[in-house]
C-alpha cells in the first residue's frame, strides 16, 4: 500500500513520522496484521503487510488511514 499526503506536500517528517510510523503499527496490532516493511518518508508512506484472511482489506486500509 502506499499513499501521500494532499498534493504530496512534504509534510511528514520528525516528530510527525514518528507518529505515524507508530500509529500504524499499533493499529496493525490491534487489528492482528503482520507488517513486513513499513518505510515512512517525508512526503509519502509505503506499508507491506500480511492481512488475515478473515479481515478485508478495505477495513485494514480505512482503519490505518483514518
């Protein structure tokens, strides 16, 4: 998965990234999703992660997302 911020602006970086990079994988742990490799940079977040099969992947993107 990857996304960017509004009109890719370069944003996320320091204390921001931290942030992120720990909202997401507490989510992904409370949602019981493995992540293989989460890379955030300053303007956009990749995220490789393994989603049970009894959870849609649509519900894991709008969760972390939101």
């Amino acid at each position: 998965m990857l996304w960017t911020p509004k009109y890719r602006y370069r944003v996320i970086a320091g204390e921001i990234a931290d942030e992120v990079n720990n909202c997401i994988r507490v989510f992904s742990e409370q949602l019981k999703c493995e992540i293989v490799e989460l890379n955030v940079r300053i303007d956009h977040v990749h995220i490789l992660v393994m989603v049970p099969p009894k959870k849609s992947i649509s519900d894991y993107v709008g969760t972390v997302k939101g």
